[in-house]
C-alpha cells in the first residue's frame, strides 16, 4: 500500500477518537507490510497523559512482537508527534514517522521543536509530512469548531 492508503487507515482511528469525545488522531505501524499496532487517543478515557495515539500504537506492536525493537518499522500518524511521542517513536528505533497534519503548537519534528536534528542520521528516523493534510486538518478544525459550540 501506499504512504496516503495507510494515512486513510490512521484516518479512521483518528474517527474513532473523535467518536469518543477525544482529540482526532490516529496512529498505525507497519512492517512488512502488515499492520502491527494500531491506537487513537485515549488520554481522557485513561486518566492517562501518556496515551496518545502514537504511545497506544507502539505499546500494541511491542506486544505483538513481543520486542520493544521495532526497526524498520514505519508509523502512520494524522498529527505531527509532540516531544513525548517522538521520543518514544526514536527510542523504539522505528525507521520512518510519516505524519498528516502539522502541529504548530507541539509539534517536535518539524513545527515547533526540532528532536531529530540532535541524533546521527543513521540512529534517526526517516520523516515524511503532509501526506493527506487537508484530511487530518479538517478533522481537528471540525473537532474543535464542534467543542467551542458548547462553551
């Protein structure tokens, strides 16, 4: 599949969310060609800070197999990781982060902090943004222009 036919996959989970009353995003990881953790925002359901989409995909794919390595793996996220996140998808060793929407205000790839320019390029991953955008844009501008409704 293509970079944009997973994104739509990350697209879904970020509905899910939405569904629940949490923040629109969604993340999956891929290696070989296979789904091998999926997640979507959970915090306010959790009580729980950590769980982001990205946190709750790779906590799914280090129990799938059962490796908390997951080289060259890749992972599809609907919004630019914050700090927390990118540093858990460095930590994990994945070898790509291939995000949708930029996040100007966390952002820590390319937006508001820089956390892969610091590491030798073969101990970072490879970064690709932008891919279905406007998609993941407008699902968090509809999620919130749907919360300050009722405030």
């Amino acid at each position: 599949m293509s970079d944009e036919e997973w994104m739509d996959e990350a697209l879904l989970l970020a509905k899910k969310a939405a569904a629940e009353g949490e923040i629109p995003v969604g993340a999956l990881i891929v290696k070989e060609g296979q789904i091998i953790g999926r997640g979507y925002n959970r915090r306010e359901k959790k009580k729980d800070v950590s769980s982001h989409a990205e946190i709750e995909a790779l906590r799914k794919a280090e129990k799938k197999l059962q490796n908390w390595r997951l080289d060259g793996a890749t992972i599809y996220v609907t919004l630019e990781p914050c700090l927390m996140c990118a540093g858990a998808i460095l930590q994990a060793r994945l070898g790509r982060v291939v995000y949708g929407a930029k996040d100007p205000k966390e952002g820590a790839l390319v937006s508001k902090y820089f956390v892969y320019d610091a590491p030798p390029p073969n101990e970072r991953p490879l970064v690709k943004g932008g891919v279905r955008a406007e998609e993941c844009e407008a699902l968090l501008a509809d999620f919130f222009a749907e919360k300050r409704k009722h405030f």
